[in-house]
C-alpha cells in the first residue's frame, strides 16, 4: 500500500491520459499516470502497420510541445508512438508503467485504487483515460455461428498479405473501414458492405487541410455530427476508386452463409473473410463498483465530468466534448477542460481535509468570478473617467453596469450548467 495520497490518479498512459498529465503538472497538482503496458504510448503500436494520421502533423499535436517535422506532412503511425514517447520523458511525466487498474473504490472522500501486483494508491480525483481500442465492437448478424470462414475486427488487421488473392467483405463505412478496404483491394477482391452510402468529407478545401477549416469556424471543437454520422476523409482517390469498385460497395449483407453471405437481393457468393469495421465501445470494467457505468456499461458523464461519482473525470471518450475528441488534437483540449473542472474539486477537498464541500466551493468558485467580473467592469469604468470629457462619464458607468449585468446573467447560466453538470453533487 503506497500512503500517498494524490490530488488525482489518472488512468492511461495514451494520448488522452498524457494530455491529462500536461495540464495537471501546469495546475501544480500532486498526481501519477498508472499504465497497464510497458510503455507511455497508447494504443499506437497496435494499429494496422500502414496508418497514417488523416491530419497533418500541425494539427496533431499534443499540448505544449509541436509534432516534429514538416507540418503539412500525415504521420505515419511509428511517428506518432515516437512523438508519444518523447512525450512523456520531455515533460517528465509521472506514468507508472506496469501497472494495470484492476478496481477502483471509495473510502470516505477518497478513491482507492487497486492495482494488480502493486496494491493500493490513494487521490482525491481520477482520471479514466483508457481509451477504447481494447474493445472492439462486432455487432451479431443472422448466420454468424454457421460461417466456416474467417471473421476478424479492423483491430485485429495488421497487413494485406495474409489475404493476398481472396474474396474478403468487410462491414463498415467509417474511416477505418474504408482506408483498410483500399489497401486490400490492391491485392485482394474487396467490398465494402455497408449499412447507409458513405459520406465524405473533402481533404482539402480551397488549398488548405480541411483541419484549418474545421479549426477557422471552430467546428472542430463542436458536436455537429450524429453518433451514428460518420465522414471519411477524401483526397479524391477513395471515392473515384470506390466508383471504379477498387473495393466495391454494396447494403449490407442480409446473412452470413456456411460458406459467405447472402446479399440483399438473395444472391449468395462464397467469401474467405470478413472484416469488421464496426467500431468499438467503451469498457472501463475497474469502474464497475462506482456507479459511474448505467446497466449498459455506458459512462454517466456531461463532458468529461462524472454525473454520478464526484471527483470522478475522463478523457478520451468517444464525442466527450467535440468531434475531435477522440483524436490527438482533440486531446489536449478535452484535459483542459477536466482539469479546470478537477483542481478546483481537488483544492476543496485538500483544504476541507476531505469534508463534503464540493457543491459549495464549487459555487463559491463561480460566485467569486462574478464578482471579479463585475469589479473589473466598474474599474474600467474609473479610468475611462479620467481620460474623457465629464458629459462621457455617465455613458461609460451605463455601458459598463451593462456588460456586468452580462457577467452576472452568464455566471448565473453557469451556476446552472454546473448544476446540471455535476448531477447530484
Ligand atoms: C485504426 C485507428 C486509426 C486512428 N486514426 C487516427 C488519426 O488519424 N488521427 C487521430 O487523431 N486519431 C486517430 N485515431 C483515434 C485516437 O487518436 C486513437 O484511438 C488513440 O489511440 C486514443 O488515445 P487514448 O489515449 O484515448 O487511448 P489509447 O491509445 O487506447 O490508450 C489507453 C491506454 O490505457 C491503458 N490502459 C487500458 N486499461 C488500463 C487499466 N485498467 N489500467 C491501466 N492502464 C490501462 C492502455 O494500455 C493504453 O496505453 C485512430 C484510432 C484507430 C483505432
């Protein structure tokens, strides 16, 4: 048992879980990065061999530190594993490798966090960064038990050659599902069977990365995409080759035969394998005891922050935040967030000496901003007196009581978020 008790413990030594660690060394927080591999850098090593990055390395950066070379360059996936490692070591991060969260539970006002072979570690906050790789999603289609050939999820596909020359389905319309399909149909028959057309999303706009777009009108940092609405980048390449059925695209098939699939029209065609790019969920299993999970292991959250577990926090969720989430530039910005949310939890904890006061620090906190609002406001107002002529004074004071009745009304709005935020804290 480790005695140390920790402002916060995060969970995950990947991207979303060293974004994490960044912004809590910048609060000055007590904290440690516990990873269940041997190494700070996600699930990268684990993607199929040829994945490039579909930003360019200017906007896949973490926090604080520029990914290296050209910055119109797509990284490749041992790049990014590269960056990750540097990473961490640059800014000294605390992560713990080796170290796999088994269970985590509540004592008083502090979480206990067992880990396998290590025992238990103590903090007032946590940070689940676990990412969601480990758990594909591979949805039950009709037949599935009778098909004699191979099955796989795009998690487990590394390179082309094991299927050199065979009839291969792979089910999906996403990213994942059609960059996979592309490479195999240079050495392999391929379609891809998907439940709605595939919709693109353009590369490049007017000569820039469609990221300087997304970043320029602040979509990227928006949920403007259903759950279920998915875009694949596109140079051009991806649709002409589809269009030229270099791999091919057909409606889901309606079932798995003996020996392939049955498509919608009743044709049935032998297949070797089929792939699936389906997805995946989350699985947080060491947050089970919590109450953090609803019966469908879905994560209670608003944003990042737990609705049901206070001083509970994650990042990396699948649209925690904005569409970009879930990407290396999304990161960083998601910690942020949490972490402003977290050290002001963890403060109030640490100066109650573990006390339930949360929900009133936390409206203190947001009271007091208010009222810093409305002092700077009435300041500005001073000294706009003394450099106009008497006659503007009164305007000024005027405008000035306004902008601060708009302080007041948007923190009242945010008492309120918080609220809803916070659930029942
Ligand atoms: C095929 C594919 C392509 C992608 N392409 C892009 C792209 O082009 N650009 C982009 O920005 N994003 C891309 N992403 C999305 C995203 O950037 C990655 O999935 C990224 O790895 C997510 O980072 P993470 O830190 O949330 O999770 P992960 O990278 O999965 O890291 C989670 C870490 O938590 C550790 N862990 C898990 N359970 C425990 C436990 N119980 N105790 C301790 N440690 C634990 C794991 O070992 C792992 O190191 C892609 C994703 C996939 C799957």
């Amino acid at each position: 048992m480790n005695n140390t008790i920790y402002d916060t413990i995060v969970i995950g030594a990947g991207q979303a879980g060293l974004a994490a660690g960044y912004h809590l060394q910048q609060a000055g927080l007590r904290f440690v990065i516990l990873e269940a591999s041997d190494e700070p850098v996600g699930s990268w090593p684990h993607y199929h061999d040829n994945l490039a990055l579909n930003s360019p390395a200017r906007y896949s950066s973490l926090p604080g530190l520029p990914f290296p070379g050209d910055p119109n360059r797509y990284p490749v996936r041992d790049e990014v594993t590269a960056y990750l490692r540097h990473y961490a070591t640059h800014f000294k991060l605390p992560v713990i490798t080796k170290a796999k969260v088994l269970n985590i539970e509540q004592t008083g006002k502090l979480f206990r966090v067992l880990v396998a072979g290590r025992g238990c570690y103590l903090a007032r906050t946590i940070v689940a960064a676990t990412g969601f790789f480990h758990h594909p999603n591979i949805p039950i289609l009709p037949g599935r038990d009778q098909y004699r050939g191979r099955v796989l999820h795009t998690a487990a596909y590394h390179t082309p050659e094991p299927f050199h020359g065979q009839r291969v389905v792979i089910v999906g319309g996403a990213n994942g599902a059609v960059h996979i399909g592309m490479e195999l149909a240079q050495v392999a028959n391929v379609t891809l069977s998907t439940q709605r057309p595939i919709r693109y999303l353009p590369q490049n706009l007017l000569g820039q990365d469609i990221h300087f777009w997304l970043r320029l009108t602040g979509l990227d940092n928006r949920q403007w995409l259903g759950e279920k609405s998915m875009l694949v980048y596109d140079s051009g390449e991806v649709k002409a080759k589809i269009a030229a059925g270099r791999p091919d695209q057909k409606a889901l098939f309606q079932s798995f035969t003996p020996d392939g699939v049955m498509w919608s029209d009743g044709h049935r065609e032998k297949v070797d394998a089929v792939i699936f790019g389906t997805g995946y969920r989350p699985h947080l299993p060491y947050l089970a005891g919590l109450g953090a999970l609803d019966e469908t292991e879905r994560v209670l959250h608003q944003r990042g922050v737990s609705t049901t577990v206070p001083g509970l926090y994650y990042v990396g969720l699948i649209r925690q935040r904005s569409v970009a989430s879930t990407t290396l530039r999304g990161a960083g910005v998601d910690a942020q967030v949490v972490v402003k949310h977290l050290r002001r939890y963890a403060l109030a904890q640490q100066a109650s000496g573990g006390r339930s006061i949360t929900h009133k620090a936390h409206a203190w906190a947001i009271r007091s901003s208010e009222w810093a609002g409305l002092i700077t406001m009435m300041r500005l107002a001073l000294k706009e007196q003394h450099n106009t002529s008497p006659r503007l004074v009164g305007e000024a004071l005027v405008r000035s009581a306004v902008v601060s009745a708009g302080f007041l009304g948007l923190g009242s709005a945010t008492r309120l978020y918080s609220t809803f935020e916070s659930g029942n804290w």
